[in-house]
C-alpha cells in the first residue's frame, strides 16, 4: 500500500479510461484554473457507492459553481462503469483503475477487513487537488452517505 498523501503534497498525474473509453487525465498544473475532486469508490452500482456517486451528481452543479469539477475512480471496468454512468444519470467522468494502480499511488488502496477476513482493496477516499496540483485536502475511509455534505462543509461551500 503506497503511504496516504498529506496536504501540500504533489497529486500524482495520471491518464484513465472514462465510461465511454475516453482518456481523462490530471496533471500537476494543467492550468485550466480549476480544482480536481478525485473520489474513489470499491464498485459501481453497489448500494453505498450508489449513493455517494448520486451525492455527487445532486451537487455537481455547486461544485462546479466553486470550481471544482468531480473525477470518480474505481477498479470496475469501462463497460460497467458505462452501464453505471446511464442508470444513474452520472454526468462527471467515472474512470476505470482495473490495476489499480493510480488508488495505489494516492493512498486509496490496501488492507481491508470485512466479515473477519483480511484482505486488500479499495479504501473509499477522497482527494482535492488545487489547480496548481497540490494535495488541499485528504480524506480516506469516508463513509459513502453523508460523504458529500461533509466534504461541502470541509471546502466551505455552504458558508
């Protein structure tokens, strides 16, 4: 498991496959002059990431309004996360990790417990990187209902 990433702290870059098998990327400074929400979730259309990707896409608007634009990650493949993306009526980017190599490189991926037994997996997390790149905030083993409003309150959107 790669160490959890600390504010301040460079976000790593990285290039994946959307839903509809188009590369989204994000790069440390890419000057669109916006903030990068990277949420990871453990599967699409389970019940918890159901709700937490709907939290989003009920806030999408005033995230946006703040600058922020929303990037989803999880281990699922493009076809699912496309199936995911249409019944739900996500509109931000789900982006398929299938090696999980970029949870890994954002602290996102490791050991587990469920029902006794050990093992490893996504931890859902979430990650705000500021238009420079940076790490502005950091926070992992978020609880997917509720997830959202905190994460509002934390970047004070509803001041």
């Amino acid at each position: 498991m790669a160490d959890r990433l600390m504010t301040g702290a460079d976000a790593p870059g990285f290039t994946l496959k959307d839903s509809a098998g188009n590369d989204v990327s994000l790069a440390a400074g890419d000057g669109d002059g916006s903030g990068t929400i990277v949420y990871f979730y453990p599967a699409a259309s389970t019940p918890g990431c159901t709700k937490e990707a709907c939290d989003f896409r009920d806030n999408l608007a005033s995230f946006a309004s703040a600058g922020y634009r929303i990037l989803g990650v999880s281990p699922d493949p493009v076809k699912k996360l496309a199936a995911f993306a249409a019944k739900e009526a996500l509109s931000f980017p789900l982006l398929s990790d299938e090696d999980h190599a970029v949870a890994e490189a954002y602290g996102a991926w490791g050991e587990k417990k469920n029902y006794g037994k050990t093992y490893q997996g996504l931890i859902r997390s979430t990650i705000v990187v500021d238009p420079d790149g940076k790490v502005a905030l950091a926070q992992y083993n978020v609880r997917a209902t509720g997830h959202v409003a905190k994460l509002r309150r934390d970047l004070k959107l509803d001041a």
